[in-house]
C-alpha cells in the first residue's frame, strides 16, 4: 500500500508539472511572448533561443554536482520541492509581463525554466526505487501518459481565458503546486549513511562529479547512451519550445486555434507513451526507440512542405505519439543502467547531456529564423539531429530485452 501510493504521488507530479512544460515552454508564453512581448518581430525567435540556452546552461552546470550532492545526504524530495516552488513562484510573476518588457519576461522565464528542469532531475531519479527493472517501461510510460492528461486540462483551461492570456500564467502556477502536494508529503527516499564529516556536501559532491567523469570510460554503454540521448533530445526539445511559434507565425493560427491543436497533440501523447512503453515490452526498448526517431526525422521533412491547418493537426497528432514515448523510454534506458548508489548523480548527467543540447537545437533555429525569415527551413535542420541520434544509438549495446 505504501509503494502504491509513493507510485501515485510520483505520477501527480508529472500530472502537475505538465501545465507548465505545455502553457509556458510550448503554448501560451511562448505565442504571448513573441507576438505581445516582442511585438511580433522575427528577431524574437532569437530573444526566445537565448532564453532557453542561458537557462539550459545553468541547469546543466547545476544538476551533476546538485545530484551528486543529494546522493551523498539522501534529500533529493528537498531539492525537488526547493526548485518546483522556484518555478511555480517564477511562473506567477510571469503575469506582469506586458509589450515591451523583453529583458523582465525573459529572466523571469529563464528563473522559471530553471527550477523546472532541475526539479525534474530530482523527479527523475526517483524511478528505480519505487519499482523493478521489469516494471522501468510500464511506470515510466503511464508516468508520461499521466503528464499528458495534465497537459489537455491545463490546455482546456486556457479556453475560457484565452482574451487574457496572462491569468494562464497563475492558473498553472496555482495547478503545479496543487498537484505537487502528493508528492512533497508521501515520496520517501531511502537514506543510506554516508561518511562526510568535516566535508561540505556540496564540494564533496563535486568531487564525486570530478571521480565520475575521470571513470565514465568504465560505464561505456551508459557513455554510448548518453551521447545519442544528446543528440537526439536536443530536436525533440527544439520541436516543443518552437511549436506554438511555428503554428502561428508560419500559418497564422489563433490562440484557440492553438489550444485545439495542442488537445490534439496531447492525446495523441498520452496514448503514444502507453502504446510504445508496451511495444517496448515486446520488441526491445532500443528497437522502439530507434523507430520512434525514424519518424520524428520524417516529421521535420513534413514539416518543411507543410502549407495548411488541417497537414499541422495531422503532423502535430502523429509527433505526439512520438513525444512521450521517447522521452519515456529514454528514461527507462537510463535508469536500467544507473548505478544504485549513484542514482540521482547519474540523472544529474543525464540532465546534463539534455540541457547542453537543448542549447544548440533552438540556437540553430532561432539563428536560422531570424536570419532567413523562414521557419520551415530552420524545422528542416532539426531532421540532421534525428538522423545522428539513430546512428549514435545503434551503438548502444544492451540485453537482448532491451
């Protein structure tokens, strides 16, 4: 009863953080702040890239040591509660931004960015100890699936407020922490007594990134995964933040328009991570996944001929049944070759490849939007991710069950 319900307060938590990765990354505050914020000029695209990358770096200088330091003192709930309530505080600021107010949008975003992406690595590495490795596809998949149904009511929200799209900024602050709660009171996490008297924490946790990365050459099929999970998330990542502003400035969608079409993007996801965590379960993990990548690379090209609403709805359903299920499975990958006793370090790496490539992703595409004035040609040179990521990948050697 008790893992059951450690299971659940995990699972919430996915459900709640959700409004944030679809109103503010994907949907609401990225239209808003091009089209009020910015004024609607291209070189916003450029404004909205270097938001991301400044708050990807510091995420992916922070996560390794901060992992490594949860470890050695067994808190990962506490960092995960510091920096969700840093992005839930950041996100309600985010309702006074108005035009003009570029430089103030974007720290509060980057803040906001901040806590959630390192917050999600503490979350993260909470996985392999609520259940077994045969179980990693399944929870983590239903993990992902449960992200999306919060995803559609936080989209479903925006409806009636769509004539004042900044009360979105508070109602998703107000729903991440809501349905954060569950998992700040109910997760526990196993303590292990570790010998640091008269050491920092925090230095010597440092240390223990220093040692990791001097050994990472004896964990050489975590090493391979690494290197493919960086490149081929950086076009997953590009996709999500540049979606919204790709549907509305290449095909003038309205902000209705747009929360239906991301209802149907989120759907499509939930049952995307349901059914390719089974497929996993039948075929392999890595066979899945290879597939997977295979059709976002066909979706970059759809997305370059792409010149209707209707072809954008159809794109943006299939891409979801690609989103979460290669976000879900990489996760499960990771956490079949994690260490026990280096869990939350080892994501904090894993967090670390994500974030330094989500830098160059939605750089190349800002660059090339705002260069060329053309957002199709800079959806096009994200497939060059896509296709490098299943070569990578295919170096990977795990169990044949995997």
């Amino acid at each position: 009863m008790l893992r059951r319900r450690q299971i659940t307060s995990w699972l919430l938590y996915d459900f709640a953080n959700s409004s944030f990765a679809v109103i503010i990354v994907a949907f609401v505050f990225a239209v808003y702040f091009k089209k009020v914020v910015a004024a609607n000029q291209p070189i916003a695209d450029l404004y909205w890239a270097i938001s991301i990358n400044i708050s990807m770096l510091i995420v992916a200088l922070l996560n390794p040591i901060l992992g490594a330091a949860s470890d050695i003192s067994s808190n990962k709930k506490t960092y995960l509660i510091f920096f969700s309530l840093l992005c839930i505080a950041a996100t309600a600021l985010l309702y006074f931004t108005e035009e003009g107010t570029v430089l103030y949008a974007m720290c509060i975003f980057i803040v906001a960015n901040i806590g959630f992406q390192t917050a999600l690595t503490f979350y993260d590495a909470f996985l392999p100890q609520l259940t077994t490795p045969s179980q990693y596809n399944a929870v983590s998949s239903l993990g992902y699936a449960i992200g999306y149904v919060g995803s559609l009511v936080a989209v479903l929200m925006v409806l009636p407020m769509q004539e004042t799209p900044r009360l979105t900024f508070l109602a998703t602050a107000g729903m991440f922490f809501i349905f954060s709660l569950p998992a700040f009171f109910f997760l526990k996490e196993e303590k292990r007594l570790q010998d640091i008297s008269s050491r920092n924490v925090f230095s010597t946790g440092l240390q223990r990134v220093q040692k990791t990365l001097s050994k990472i050459k004896d964990y050489a099929t975590l090493r391979n995964f690494l290197f493919a999970y960086f490149v081929y998330i950086d076009g997953v990542n590009t996709i999500i933040f540049f979606a919204g502003n790709f549907a509305q400035t290449s095909l003038n969608f309205s902000l209705e328009e747009l929360a239906y079409f991301f209802i149907v993007v989120q759907i499509t996801a939930m049952f995307g991570a349901l059914l390719f965590g089974k497929i996993a379960d039948w075929f392999g993990t890595k066979q899945t996944l290879l597939a997977i990548l295979c059709g976002w690379m066909l979706i970059t090209v759809a997305m370059f001929f792409i010149a209707d609403k209707i072809s954008f709805f159809l794109i943006g359903g299939s891409a979801g049944l690609f989103l979460g299920s290669s976000q879900a499975l990489s996760r499960s990958i990771m956490s079949q070759l994690t260490p026990e006793d280096h869990r939350a370090e080892f994501f904090g790496f894993y967090a670390l490849f994500e974030k330094t490539a989500t830098i160059l992703g939605p750089l190349v595409f800002g660059v090339i939007s705002a260069f060329t004035g053309n957002q199709r040609l800079a959806s096009l040179s994200l497939g060059v991710f896509f296709l490098a990521g299943i070569f990578l990948l295919q170096k990977v050697q795990l169990t044949s069950k995997t």
